[in-house]
C-alpha cells in the first residue's frame, strides 16, 4: 500500500456512491443539497432514494437548520453544498442550530480548496477547515482518496454528533486498497521517515508520496503520514513523529493559518518543539486555471513539498 | 381576530383556567427576572399568553419523559423569551419551580438562552435569531418521513423577520407543504433599538406570509379564546403551513413595563417588581 497509482477517482464521487450504499442500509439516512447534488454527487442518493432526498435550493443557512430539526427528529442527516457556502454563508447556522446543541448532522462539503479549478477564487474555499476546526464539537475529516472518502463516511455515519468532511472536485490517485481501515482521530503512517516526516491530507497527501520518492533518490528518507482526521488530532502520531525525525512538514489544499499545519504546530509547540514548514495557500485567496496549473502556482507540488522538506532539515540542531 | 367558520372547542371554564395559569406564568417570569437581574422582560410578557395555551391546551408532551416520541415540539425561536419558557416547563412538570430562581447563575441549566444540551424540554438551543423556523422544518420533515402525527410550533419575534433566513425558511415549509408546522409570530412591535416599523419595517406581515403561501390568522396574541382557537384551526389546514400572527404588546402583564422599549433586555427594580405585583395581585415564587 502506498502511492500505487492505478485509477483516479474524485472523492465527490466516491462519497456519492457512500451515501447510496448507506442509504441501503440504514433508512433514517436522509440527505440535503442546495441546489448543487449534480456536483456534489448527493444526486445519486437521489435517484435512488427520492423520498430521503430534499433540495433546500440556494438556501444554504435554511438547509443546516433542516438538518438540525432532521436530526432531532431521529434522522440522519447528511448536508452537501460546495465548501465554500457551507462553511462560509452557513457558518453561525452550523454553530449554533448543529454544534452548540451538539446535533448528529454530516457536512460533506465538495469544491474544497483551489483545484476547484476555473471558476476561480470566489468558489474555492481555502478557509474551511480553520473554521469547522475552531467550533466546539465537530469533528474534521479531510479524505486523501475514494477508499478513505467511503470509509470516512461510513466512520461518520457510526460517530455520533456533527462531522464536517471534505471533499473535492477533481481526480485524484487512489492510494488506499480494500483492507485498509479509517478510524476517526486516527493517522496513517505509510512510511515512518529518519530525516523528515510530512504529515499531509487531501490530496496533498499523494503529492507527499511522490515527494517522498523524489528523495529518496536524493538519499533522503521521509516519512509520510495521512492525518486524515484534523479534529481530533492524532497528537501521538504527530508528536511520535517529530520525535523520530526531528523536522516536520505539513501539506495541505488550505490556507497555511488554522489548518492542518496550524493544528500540527498546536500540538509541536505544546510538547515536542521542532523545526516545521508549512506547505499551503499562503494567506491568500485563490484563482481560476487548471488544476495542475493551480497546484504549482500556489506551490503545492510535489517538486515544492521536497524543497520545503530540504530546507526544515537544514535548521535541524 | 376569531372567524365566524372557527369552531370553539374550549370552553369557558377552560379559558378561565388558562387566564388563571397565564397571570402565575408571567408572576414566576417577573420573579425570575428581578432574582437574576438579568434577562428578557418585555418579549417573555408578551409571548405568555401564546406560551400558555400552547403548553396548557395544545401540545402533546410528557414531563417525564421529554424524548417521548409522540411528543408536540416546541421550538423558541426567538430565544431570549427564554424565562416564559422556562416558567412553561416548571408549570409543565419538567422542572421543579425552585429550580427557577438559578436563571443564568453559573452551572445553571436554565442558560440566558435556552440550551438543548442540558435543559429537559427544549428542543434546540435557540438565541441567535432567525433560525428556529429551519429547525422546525426539519421536525415537519422527520415526522411526515415517519407517517406520524406530531405537530411542530414555532414562536418567532416580529423583530426576527428582519432575519433572511426565517424567509427561506418560509419558501421551504410551503414547498414541502408542511402543514404540520403552525408558526406563531409575538407581535409586540419592539426590538431592542426602538419600535420595529421604524428601526426596519417588517409590515405588511400577513401578506408576506399569504405571499409565501402559508395560511395566515390575525389574531390578538393576549385573547385566550382567539389563541386557542387559532390553534385548533391551524390543526385543520392541510397542504400548507400555518402562520399566526398575534398582535400583541410587549411587557404585557403591568404598566410598570408595557409597550417600553427599555425592557426588551432589562429586569424590574424590586419597586417596579412591587408594583408589577400588585397589579397581578402575585404570590411568590423565588423566595
């Protein structure tokens, strides 16, 4: 297992199909969309579940409220709208009608971060998971592939209260296979490291494979580890990890401030200080391109995390 | 106002027990209030009546049981009204009357804003305006997903019309045509900075709502036999859901406090209690 590159998937796709075969098995399932279930993928619950399936329309506040009265009323809701509206316009609805009263409501919010692509900044959420991750009981989950997307759904279905999770748009490699298990609060080391450790998540976490390899070859031995779930930090791995190898990179599809690098330097600072780079958006908002196009202007390729892993041995003692 | 085609299931007895009720309900409410000295007076006296008949002649509820499935929900959305809740409850049985002198101490469950996590009977924690009305919609949907017969109330504040949200909300009940939902609106005509008209219009309240397609009572919000009334017929409108709008005055109860805009979020002196006490020839609850 690990950076065997055999198909792509989008894990907006793959948390479609997981609401569909949860839905099958459990019918207090039910699911809210905001008028956008052709991206997000909630239309194939849908079509198979009409009944369970209710299109808030553009209403994205209205719909978090829904969810909580769902919720209340014994169901489990599962809320979908691009990333940006879900976190962003729906904010105070998410706080206080889902967290506050501690609700078991999902968000699974798809176009997360840049490679949303050409509709360009005003779409691309590189602020999501500071703001889930600073509101008191919910719980943050950021899937790397299709595997871990279908597992993280199911592992959010089982978990009682509310989830944020996200999803994205494009197609990325599949890293995980059948046997693997997701675990809510729990990292995955693909490889322990000597020199560095990048604890990445999303998609940046097969950016992080291929960086990896990529020094290897440089005779440089990094770690890699998925830190899939960015609410509850899995301290001890991170902290293991700074033990082992003494410089620390984090890689993530976000901003730099709140996420998955600001969670990480919480847990450093707190107990095992040591030299850490931050590989993100750099407080800045993002653009319309391609993809891959996007991925290297906001140095968020694999060449970028390798350089970044250079630099963060240097300042080793 | 009550129609002609209204059917008046409540008797006189019954209106008079419910009076009766309504005048200890906003005693224990001022009580509070004065006890804590901090708090929402004027928007909890005007909702008492509406609080009231709701709990004392509608809903479906067991105190010993808040989670019963078969349960009416009641959800405050204009969740500063927080003490007329709170008086329901402990008249209800879901509390112990002495319990309301801890409003918004430290520990307390009864929190300045009524929170679901702690509070026996409160559906959802409520304060931040506007969103009540979503909640309950969820509620509709859950109940006709389960093919059960449980009724969803909301009570809003005239105020909180300003809020978006609430109009979406609108759009969303009728168009899932929840007529298991009745929605109530405390028209006291007061917010915080002065009277609603001038500080952002909300009038013409029942067109709006016809407009959004609910069906839409006028009634006056302190007429026992009109509120109950109201609610029966809101149970016979199938297809769509109910609004009704009480036209109500805010403080309600003594002339120490109606119609003043400076109670909206302040408590009586023990003067004002005082003479607030007379006027309800009140008894003591705190102490």
């Amino acid at each position: 297992m690990g950076g065997n590159v055999t198909e792509k998937v989008a894990t907006r796709d793959a948390y479609g199909d997981a609401l569909v075969s949860l839905g099958k098995k459990r019918n207090d399932v039910v699911v809210l969309d905001a008028d956008l279930s052709g991206s997000t993928k909630t239309s194939k619950f849908a079509k198979v579940f009409p009944d369970r399936f209710f299109n808030i329309g553009i209403a994205e506040q209205d719909m978090m409220g829904t969810a909580a009265g769902l919720a209340i009323g014994g169901k489990l809701p599962f809320v979908s709208t691009f990333a940006v509206f879900a976190t962003g316009r729906a904010w105070e609805q998410v706080r206080q009608s889902i967290c506050y009263p501690n609700l078991n409501v999902k968000i699974v919010a798809s176009h997360s971060g840049v490679t949303v692509g050409e509709d360009g900044g005003s779409h691309q959420s590189v602020e999501d998971i500071a703001v889930m991750r600073v509101i008191p009981h919910m719980t943050v989950i950021v899937p790397a592939d299709g595997p871990e997307t279908l597992q993280a759904i199911e592992a959010a279905a089982e978990y009682k209260g509310p989830c944020y999770v996200r999803v994205g748009r494009s197609k990325v490699p599949t890293l995980f296979g059948a046997d693997y298990k997701f675990k809510i609060g729990k990292a995955h080391v693909f490889n322990e490291g000597k020199d560095a450790a990048i604890i990445a998540t999303g998609i940046m976490v097969a950016e992080a494979l291929r960086a990896r390899d990529l020094l290897k070859a440089e005779g440089i031995d990094v770690g890699v580890i998925d830190m899939a779930t960015i609410k509850p930090l899995d301290t001890d791995a991170v902290l293991a990890a700074a033990k082992r190898c003494g410089a620390i990179v984090t890689a993530e599809e976000h901003s730099i401030i709140g996420g998955l690098g600001g969670a990480v330097a919480e847990a450093l600072v707190e107990s095992v200080p040591v030299p850490m780079a931050r590989i993100g958006i750099k407080d800045t908002f993002g653009t319309s391109g391609d993809q891959e196009a996007l991925l290297k202007h906001y140095g968020l390729s694999a060449g970028d995390l390798a350089t970044a892993v250079k630099e963060v041995i240097k300042k080793k003692r | 106002m009550i129609q002609e085609d209204w059917f008046m299931a409540v008797t006189e007895e019954e209106l008079k027990s419910l009076r009766e009720k309504a005048r200890r309900v906003r005693i224990d409410i001022l009580k509070m209030l004065t006890e804590c000295g901090s708090g929402h007076t004027g928007g909890s006296l005007s909702a008492t009546d509406i609080v009231t008949a709701l709990y004392f002649y509608k809903m479906k509820y067991d105190p010993k049981r808040p989670d019963w499935k078969e349960r009416d929900n009641f959800i405050l959305s204009k969740g500063h009204a927080a003490p007329v809740l709170y008086t329901a409850l402990a008249h209800a049985g879901f509390i112990e009357h002495a319990e309301l002198c801890t409003l918004r101490k430290l520990g307390s469950r009864l929190q300045g804003h009524p929170d679901s996590k702690c509070m026996p009977g409160v559906e959802i924690s409520t304060g931040s305006l506007g969103q009540g009305l979503s909640v309950a919609n969820g509620l509709a949907l859950a109940h006709k997903l389960d093919k059960s017969s449980n009724r969803v109330y909301a009570l809003l504040g005239d105020g909180e019309l300003q809020e978006g949200q609430i109009w979406e909300a609108a759009m969303t009940a009728a168009h899932y045509k929840l007529d298991n939902i009745c929605a109530l609106v405390d028209n006291n005509g007061l917010q915080i900075d002065g009277p609603v008209e001038k500080v952002m219009g909300v009038e013409p309240i029942t067109d709006k709502w016809r407009a959004f397609g609910w069906e839409v009572f006028d009634i006056d919000g302190h007429d026992m036999a009109a509120i109950t009334a109201a609610l029966d017929k809101a149970e016979t409108v199938k297809g769509k859901p109910t609004m009704i709008i009480c036209r109500t005055v805010k403080g309600k109860g003594s002339k120490v406090f109606e119609g003043k805009v400076e109670f909206h979020g302040t408590t009586p002196s023990k003067e004002e209690l005082d003479i607030a006490m007379k006027e309800l020839s009140g008894e003591t609850v705190c102490k």
